[in-house]
C-alpha cells in the first residue's frame, strides 16, 4: 500500500530536463533511500515531489490523490514534510521558535508535540532558547528535522540529512531515523552516504542521469553486484 | 558639554523617528527583497493624510494620528496587492524601480492636492521645557513616547505572534519558510501592514518636529536606508539602534561639518558599511 | 533668420531630445552593458553642465570662472571631470549588488547636489551661472538654435556610432560575456571589476558631455536644474521605454518620451488656471503611471534586446 508513489517524472528547472523517467515509490511505516552518484538527480527527485522542480511529465501522488507540481505550503497541510540539505534551519531564530514555524499549519497546542522532539532529541532540550545559528552542524540538523516533524506529517523528506556531519552525530540520526519510522512516520531519504542508507532502508532507488535504474529492499541492493561495484564504491562506512 | 547633550537629544527624537522608517524598509527587503525607494513618500503620504483630519477637518491630532496609520497601511497594502504583487517573478531590479516610480506618484498626488508650500499641524507656539539645562520640545516627548510605544508593540508583535514569528522566519530565510509551509503571501500583507504604519508614525512625528513639504519623506530616504544597512537587512531590532545611531551622528556632525551637510552624514555612513560591513554591525542577512 | 512658431518649437524639441539621447546612451553603458543601476544620474549631468559653465563663462561672477574658454574646450572637461568621478564613485560601487549600488548612486548624487548649492565659491550657490555662451550667438534670430540642433545632432551620432563600434568589439564581446556568466568569465581570467569600471567611466563621460551640452543649450544653470525628477527618473523612463540594453531603444525611448512629457504640457495648459499650478505635479504623475505600466506588461521596451541579460541582481 503504497504512500508517495512517483512514475515517469521529467522535471527540472527551466533549462533542460534533470530528471527523465525518474521513479519512487514509498509505502507508510517505512525508510526509503534514493542513492546515485552526484549529478543523478536525487535532491532534484526530491524537490520536484515537494513541488521546488517543475514537473514536465509524470504524475505524483500521495494516498491516492495526485499531488503534481503542488505548492509546498499545500503539501504540508496534506501531510509532507521535507527538509533541505541546507538552510535548514532559520538561524536568527531560537530552538523553540524554530520548531514553532514547522507547527505553523497547525491551529492547535503544539506544546505536547514540541515536548516530543526535545525527547526524540534530547541534545536539543536545554538550548531552546538559544538562536539555532548558533548552535553545530548536527545540532542544527536536528532542529531541522525537528521542524519538519512538528506538523505530524505522514511522510518526511529528508535531503542528504548527515551532509557534513561528523560520524557520532551521523549514527545519532540514523538512530533517530528508524525511530521516527518506527513511531509510525515513513521517511524518504536522499544519501550520499550509501551503503550506511541502504543498510538502514528498507527500500533503495538507485538513481543514474535522471533515471530510476535499481528499484529493490535495502538489503537486495547492497547485495547487487553490479550496484555494489558501480554505485557503492570500494570506500564508505 | 551642554551642548553636546542638547545635540543627542535632537539626535534621538531625529533618531527615533529614523528608526521607524527603517524598520519598515528592512523588514521589506528583507522579505521582499527589494529596496523600496517609496518608503520615505509613504512617511509623506501618512504626514499629509493626517494634516488633512487635523488641518481641514479640524479633528484633533489624536484622533487624526490614528487615522492616518490606518489610511497609509490600507494604501500600501493597496499598492503591493494590485501592483508589486505582479511583479514579484520578474527580475528583482523592476521591482526597485517600480517602487522608485511609486514614490512619485505618491509625492505628485501629495502636491497636488495639498499644494508645494511648506504647512504645518497646527500653529500653536509650544514653548520648550528647560529641563537640567536642556531645551526639550514637548513634541519632542510625544515623539519620544511614541516612538518608545511603537516599538514595544512591535516588539510583543513578532516575539509572540504566530504571524510575527513567521515573518521574522521569512525575513531570514524566505525559501525555508515557504517549505515549512508557512503561508508566504499572508505573511507579506502583514509586512505592509508594519511597514506602512510605522511609515505614517514616522512621516507624522517628522511633521510634527519640523513641518510637511512634499519632499519631506524622499529627503529622509537615505538616512533610512543607512539605518537599515547598518543594522543589518531584515533584522528590525538592528534598524532601530541602526535609526538612533544615524540620528545622533547626524545631529553630532553639526560639531565639526557645517549644518548643510547634515544629509551627507547618512550618506557617509552607507558608504562605509558598504565597503566594511555590507551584512550589517549586527550580522543581519 | 526667423522660423515660424511651430518649426521653431520643433527645433527646440528635437534638440532637447537628442540631448536626453545623449543621456540615455550614457546610462545605457551603465546598465546595459554592465547592469550597473546608477540612480545618480543628475550627479553627472550637474558635474558636467558646471564644469563646461565655469570655464567657458567670461570673468564678473563671485564665483570660481571667467576662464571664457571655448565651448569644445568646456565640453571635454565636463567629459574628463565626470570620468574622474565616476572613478572615485566606481571604486566603491563597481562590484555591490543592485539595491545597494542604487542605494549608494544616490547618496553620492546628494552630496554632490549639496556642494554645488552649498559652495558658492565654486559654483554661485543657488543664484546659478548665468550667460554662458551659445555657439554663433551672434548670428541672431533663430540661426544659433538650428546650429545648436546640429551640433547636439553631431554629437549623438558620434556617439551612437562610437558605441555602436564599441559592442561589436572585442571589447564589447568580453563585457557580454561578464553579463551572461560572471563567475565563469571571472574564472576565465578575467578582471571583473576592472571591466565594470571601465563602462561606469565611459559612461559617465557620455553623460558629461550632455551636462556640458545642456548647459550651453539653456545658457543658464542652477542647483535647481538638476532635480532627480527630471533628470535621472525621465532618463531612466527613456531607457526602460525604448529597451533596455541596446541603443538605438535608448535613443528611441529618449524622442518617446520625451514626446509624451511635452504632449502632456500641452494638455495640461489646457486645464481651467486653477488647476495651472499644479500641472507640473500632474504631468510626473502621469509619467509615473505610464512607467508601471510598462512595467506590468512590456518591461523589455519599445526595441527589446536579442538576448535579455541574466544578470544576478539584487534579492539573490
């Protein structure tokens, strides 16, 4: 039963097409990865389901309803939530401030779910008050991810979340990850970090120049030899 | 010594009302992204629209203050939706223009209704007070309390308003905002909002300090912008110190620069920020 | 020799025009060439028009001048002063954003509108410079004024050629590849700020040989002169009117618009004589709606460009 289905996508952003028959497909409860060398389309992929990228051909939906070339802000009132690889985070804002701005679709008390992300993440517990800008890379991932979970969405879209981290703050979201999915919230995840992704997905989708090439469980494609060679490299954790 | 003091104390009425100018324009260019030259005719406009229920028709300045805010802010609000509005997709630099060519139409509107020469609220001679060897206007206090009030009000705004907090996420990061979900076009509306009523606040204490002339907003433009730059773009706390620091220097400056030039302090300043500091003293966007 | 009243306001128009063309083909290296968005323009045209006033005026004022040098003499100063200026100016602003640079044009037009009203010695203050000479004066009647529209003929063609030599240069080339790609022509080896700097100059230089012209046209100037309404928003208009970024558009747009402000004069004498004192307010007005409209649906002008600019302006 799928959640996010995506088929035939080219989308791009005036100019020539990044995408050419990309596709994804993501059933609830579940972590989904998009991995690729650089270059392949995979923010792209991303920010054209959130409606960021002109879709020229294809359709997306979401439960059943097509969401194609949506407006962000629609999105997250139906239920997504997407969080960039960077800029993640308003930086003259405090902790708290800044998870208040994900909850900003939402009319009612926040304060039970805000209460819930200091717990998922409790490194963030005593900084609310602090300007996000002026806390560290992980930290600030955190609140990014933070943010866009205070809406309650059904599916949060995460683009290359363990960018530039070090590895203790890296297993730390791979960790938060899987408890997300696990409190009943499916999550699609752009990785450079491969093999990592893969090995915590539960679906992978290999993207190569703007095309979907390898569609299987996490597990399947570390497996795949030829995914193995070409895509994960010799190196990587 | 004395003199000094009586100088900061011109400078931080002249400061205040800066200050309320600026913070429009850096919540604006901030969100909006765009310089808006109209800004200092909007002063102009609000000046001039309570001239009009104080003047004419004869309601007293409090009632004719209020008045004029609400007027100037349904105005801009006006002119962003019917205007600026269209022209957001375009290229950035139509925008300026476009508000350049705004502000005067504004000033040729305010001409022509209420005509070039110089008038005045009302010409009552209010004697300044003599307070520790300083001469203090009792405008000069009005001014001062507003001002003071204002940003109190403007403070509560976006430290603990939904709407106030989203335009202060929108100010520092547009795109972001716009993926969190918040909803972009409210927001701006809401800009206006502040932005053309501390306009009219400001265009009105101006007129209340010296007199209303149609060219009385375009000429304070520049200090605004200066206070605006140097507090850092999109930071409104930073545009109030940024407005009370241009003021007091503008007013210092008669100490060593002939009075003539007073214009050329805020000027000076800009150039200066821009060469040094271009994200402004307070790490502004 | 004397021109009935029609033909001698046609020569007064035509002249005026063509030095507003000046005008425009000056920013239009500003902006067209470099995207520089120079909002002070009348700085320049100020400069120029006092600089070929005080040498060319013969001795008697209380001011800096009586040097009675010839007008070509006084126009390549006002050419050469301006350039100076525009390198001062350009070292601060050659490389801000849009906003800023506009921001900035602007507070220096200020300072320079403030010395000259404020510096008497130089300048006459606000009482201006009166007789400055007209070429072949003498001549009387209307002859000076058909000389005089030649010679602005004369100097808008030479210009309009000059550049128009310009773009196809080499030259030109690198200033069109700076525009489409900054960051690959400056990775290329190229001197960004050395290129913008030159195109600010040159144009300023052009607007100072119209300042010049302007000045002996009218004979007589004043800090009042150089009001930023008609001068640097009017050029603008022209500009943006006739199309960005070529010359002919600037030229163009300059006898449009130019056209539309005198039309609008006529109508507005016109109006009952209460109205009269307010006319002028109400020809900007005007001028100001017409430019949004223009804005809102032909912003790429009368003679748009083959390839609009993708210049990084400011918001980025």
């Amino acid at each position: 039963m799928s959640l996010l289905r995506a088929t035939g996508i080219h989308a791009g952003y005036g100019g020539a097409d990044i995408l050419r028959g990309a596709e994804l497909e993501v059933a609830a409860n579940e972590i989904a990865v998009i991995v690729g060398p650089n270059g392949a389309g995979k923010s792209t992929l991303m920010k054209a389901v959130f409606g960021l990228a002109a879709v020229h051909e294809g359709s997306i939906t979401f439960d059943g309803s097509a969401i194609t070339n949506h407006a962000p802000d629609r999105l997250v009132r139906g239920g997504l939530s997407y969080v960039p690889q960077e800029r993640n985070v308003f930086a003259s804002l405090t902790v708290s401030e800044n998870l208040d701005m994900g909850a900003f679709t939402r009319r009612d008390d926040t304060t039970a779910d805000r209460e819930r992300i200091f717990s998922i993440f409790p490194d963030l517990a005593d900084k609310r008050r602090q300007p996000a800008g002026q806390l560290s890379g992980g930290q600030r991932q955190m609140v990014a991810i933070g943010r866009a979970l205070m809406v309650r969405p059904r599916l949060l879209m995460l683009d290359e979340p363990t960018a530039g981290l070090s590895p203790k703050f890296v297993d730390q979201i791979f960790e938060r990850i899987a408890a997300i999915r696990d409190e009943g919230v499916a999550v699609l995840m752009v990785e450079q970090n491969a093999r990592r992704a893969l090995h915590a997905a539960d679906r992978g989708f290999v993207l190569v120049n703007g095309q979907t090439r390898f569609a299987d469980t996490g597990d399947a494609l570390l497996r795949n030899r030829e995914v193995a060679e070409a895509f994960l490299g010799g190196a990587g954790p | 010594m004395i003199e000094i003091a009586q100088l900061l104390v011109f400078g931080v009425v002249l400061g205040g009302i800066i200050a309320l100018g600026a913070v429009g324009v850096s919540l604006l260019f901030g969100i909006l992204r765009f310089a808006h030259f109209a800004h200092g005719d909007m002063m102009t406009l609000g000046a001039y629209i309570a001239f009009f229920f104080a003047a004419t028709l004869g309601l007293p300045l409090y009632f004719a203050f209020p008045i004029a805010i609400v007027a100037t802010i349904a105005i801009a609000v006006a002119i962003d939706q019917v205007l600026y509005r269209r022209l957001r997709r375009t290229a950035p630099v139509i925008l300026l223009f476009s508000s350049f060519g705004m502000a005067l139409i504004l000033r040729s509107v305010v001409e022509m209704i209420f005509g070039p020469d110089t008038v005045v609220y009302d010409n009552a001679i209010r004697l300044p007070w003599t307070v520790a060897g300083l001469r203090i206007k009792p405008d000069h206090v009005v001014i001062l309390a507003g001002t003071a009030l204002l940003v109190a009000a403007l403070h509560l705004f976006l430290r603990h308003t939904r709407t106030g907090k989203a335009m202060r996420a929108m100010a520092d990061d547009p795109d972001l905002a716009r993926v969190s979900g918040i909803n972009t076009e409210r927001v701006i509306v809401w800009t206006w909002v502040i932005g053309g009523g501390l306009a009219a606040a400001a265009g009105m204490f101006l007129a209340l300090d010296t007199r209303l002339v149609p060219l009385m907003g375009w000429h304070i433009l520049l200090p605004v912008f200066a206070a605006a730059i140097l507090g850092g773009i999109g930071n409104p706390y930073g545009a109030i110190l940024g407005g009370l620091a241009i003021g007091i220097a503008t007013e210092l400056s008669t100490l060593i620069l002939p009075p003539v030039y007073k214009p050329a302090v805020a000027f000076l300043v800009i150039v200066a920020m821009l060469i040094w500091r271009p994200t402004g003293l307070f790490a502004g966007r | 020799m004397e021109l009935p009243g029609l033909l001698s306001f046609l020569v007064f128009f035509v002249t005026f025009a063509g030095l507003y063309g000046v005008f425009a083909l000056g920013l239009n290296v500003q902006w067209g060439i470099s995207g520089q968005f120079n909002l002070g323009v009348h700085a320049f045209w100020a400069v120029g028009a006092y600089t070929s006033a005080i040498l060319t005026t013969e001795p008697g004022g209380a001011h800096l001048g009586g040097f009675g040098l010839p007008m070509i003499a006084g126009l390549a100063a006002a050419m050469i002063l301006c350039a100076l200026l525009a390198v001062l100016v350009g070292l601060i602003t050659v490389n801000l954003r849009t906003d800023y640079l506009a921001i900035a044009t602007i507070g220096i037009a200020e300072v320079v509108r403030l010395v000259l009203k404020n510096e008497a010695w130089l300048t006459n203050g606000v009482r201006g410079i009166p007789g400055i000479p007209r070429p072949f004066a003498e001549l009387g009647g209307d002859a000076p004024a058909l000389v005089f529209l030649a010679i602005v003929a004369l100097a808008l063609g030479l210009v309009y050629a000059a550049l128009e030599i310009l773009r196809r240069s080499p030259w030109g080339r690198v200033q069109r590849a700076l525009r489409e790609d900054e960051a690959a022509a400056g990775a290329a080896g190229k001197n960004v700020t050395g290129f913008r700097l030159q195109s600010f100059v040159l144009g300023a230089a052009i607007m100072g040989l119209g300042g010049g012209l302007y000045a002996h046209f009218f004979a007589f100037i004043s800090p009042e002169a150089f009001d930023p309404l008609i001068t640097t928003f009017v050029v603008w208009v022209m500009l943006i009117a006739g199309g960005s970024g070529n010359n002919l558009g600037a030229v163009v747009g300059a006898f449009v618009i130019w056209g539309i402000w005198s039309g609008s004069g006529f109508l507005t004498e016109l109006l009952p004589i209460e109205f009269q004192t307010r006319a002028g307010s109400l020809r900007i007005l005007l001028i100001g709606i017409l430019l949004q409209i223009i804005l809102l649906t032909r912003p790429e002008g009368l003679i748009p460009e083959e390839t609009a600019p993708r210049r990084k302006s400011g918001g980025g």
